[in-house]
DNA sequence: AGCTCGACCTGCACGC
DNA sequence: TGCGTGCAGGTCGAGC
C-alpha cells in the first residue's frame, strides 16, 4: 500500500489519534523489522510526548518532547490499526487483512500504548519496515533520508530540476521517476499513472527529454502530471491493494481510478483512444503503459 | 558514475 | 487438495 499518498493518509490518522498524548509503553513482539530496532527502544519512547508527526518522502517523522524523532518506513506492507479504549479498530493503511481487531495477530510487531489507552499497533507481515530514533536535529542527516531528493509536492520540482538531472541519461524515465535520490516518494503505481497522464512512454531514454540540460515543455506537463495523481490519491484517502473492505470507511479509494496500474489487457481508458495496456519490466518492476497515448 | 539485479520476507493467485 | 511458480506498493548494496 504504501507510496507518498498513502503515507500520507497514514500521517493524518496518526496525527489525530497520537499528537499531544504521551507514550505509556512499548511493547515488542519482535525487534526486528528491515533492521533491528534502536538499542532501549521502548525505553526511549516511553514517557515522551508526540509533538508533531510529519513526512519526509515516504518515511514518518514523529518528534518527540525529549528531543528525540522516530523515524519509521512501512516498507511494502506495513500498516498502523489504532485501537482506542473500548472502541473498535480503525486501520490505517491496511493489507494483507488481518489483526485489524488489535487482538495480536502473527504479525503484529510494535504497539505503543498511549496514556489515554489508545493503542497504536504496527502490523508488517513483510517486515520490509523500519523503525529508528534520532535526535530531532539529525533527521535531515539521517542514513535513511540524507540521499533523498525533492518532495514532489514541493515547490522545489520543477521541469528545470528534471531537465539538469536527466541530461544525458539514458536509462528509461520511469527509472528515473522511481529513483528516491532524484523525486522522493514517487512509486510504481504512481510513476506509471503520471507518466499516462503527461503521455509520456516509459521506455523514453530520460535524456531526450533534456537536450542539453533544457527542459522540453513536455517536462512541464510531466511535473503537473505528477502533482495531479498525487494529489488526487491523497484526497481520495490513498489506494488499498488486495485488501478486505474496512468496517469504518478507513480503506482508500484511488484504486479504482487508475489508468493504467495493473490493468494489463484491458483498454484505455482515454476517450477515442483503442489501445490496450501493456504490462512490461523495467529494471525489475512491472511497468504499465498505453502503446497508443504514451510516446 | 550510471544502471541492473538480487536480496530481504511473507502471503496470495494461478496452473497443473 | 496440494504443490510449484510468479508476483506484490519498499530500499539497499553488489557488481558490471
């Protein structure tokens, strides 16, 4: 589930049920995920109250009174269900269908107890997620985010910005696109969407579109491309993949607006157009396309 | 330096 | 029914 859009609906989730409360505890169920939690780590979150909790790309920052941030990935599954005291469970960002109920599921492997009972209960079957603590100064030069490159949504991408990174190279703009260094947080469901939208193909040697580092007017409308399907995502509560519907409404919905994700063999959805996507591999991702609108 | 690939890990859909 | 295969939204490091 998770790129930009959907970290993103997690954020605001979080920040609702965890801003201004205090953790109560921690409790592991296991202290591995991508890579072993921090040393003392439930000690160092218990007691600290959550100032505030933002995003950098599609990392989580939540920073901590005691000067301390936690730095956490979802990674491919990770997903958070808070379970407010003696209510029900609400998912946010949920896969894989299970422990939804809070009620210790196989891979259930961090809650934090808030004082207020609400717990906060990070399931990742995968355990591609990470978690890490670092002084709330020291998170721009983190090892996780030092080598990140513009939030798309800033002001800082700009046909320009991708005209000097793209000069010269030939590997296809899609690459390019899910390349962290250069546009953070943008993933393959979001990288094909965008470059269907601009029709952009997603074979183009990225260097074509940057003739000596200027910026072809196609960039301009790739950038726009790009802020769109984002935004949209966002708004629509993000996409849920192979999921159960959640009881509260809490599941995304952009999932069901994709033009070409995961639709291989099935026709175009642009008015007029008779094409049919395409399903190809680009550097090891699936890659989806239209032949006849992206060029 | 740029690019691709395999590794990490589990679950699910599919075909036989 | 069971088993094997391939696929999945992530990132990283090795090796060409």
């Amino acid at each position: 589930m998770p790129e930009l859009p959907e970290v993103e609906t997690v954020r605001r989730g979080l920040v609702r049920a965890m801003q201004g409360r205090r953790f109560a505890a921690v409790r592991l169920n296991r202290a591995d995920l991508r890579f072993p939690l921090p040393n003392g780590f439930a000690d160092r979150l218990s007691g600290q109250r959550i100032e505030a909790i933002g995003r950098r790309a599609k990392y989580l920052v939540v920073a901590l009174s005691g000067g301390e941030s936690l730095i956490m990935h979802l990674g491919m599954s990770g997903r958070f269900t808070v379970v407010h005291q003696g209510g029900k469970a609400r998912s946010l960002g949920e896969m894989y269908g299970e422990a939804a109920g809070g009620a210790g599921g196989l891979h259930d492997h961090v809650v934090f107890v808030l004082d207020d009972g609400t717990r906060i209960v990070y399931t990742d079957p995968r355990r591609f997620g990470m978690m890490d603590l670092c002084p709330t100064g020291e998170v721009s030069s983190h090892r996780l985010t030092r080598r990140l490159g513009v939030e798309p949504l800033g002001k800082e991408l700009s046909a320009r910005r991708l005209a000097v990174a793209m000069a010269a190279r030939k590997a296809p703009l899609k690459s390019l696109l899910v390349d962290q260094r250069l546009i953070a947080g943008l993933g393959n469901i979001y990288a094909c969407e965008a470059l269907f939208r601009a029709g952009l193909s997603p074979k183009r040697p990225a260097g074509t579109l940057a003739r000596n580092g200027r910026p072809d007017p196609r960039l301009a409308k790739l950038v726009l491309a790009i802020r769109a399907v984002l935004n949209d995502a966002i708004d629509a509560g993000g996409s849920t993949l192979r999921d159960y519907a959640d009881a509260d409404g809490a599941s995304g919905a952009y999932q069901h607006r994709f033009s070409v994700y995961d639709r291989e063999g099935q026709p175009c959805r642009r008015r007029g157009c008779r094409g049919t996507i395409r399903r190809i591999v680009q550097a090891g991702r699936s890659t989806f396309y239209c032949p006849r609108c992206q060029h």
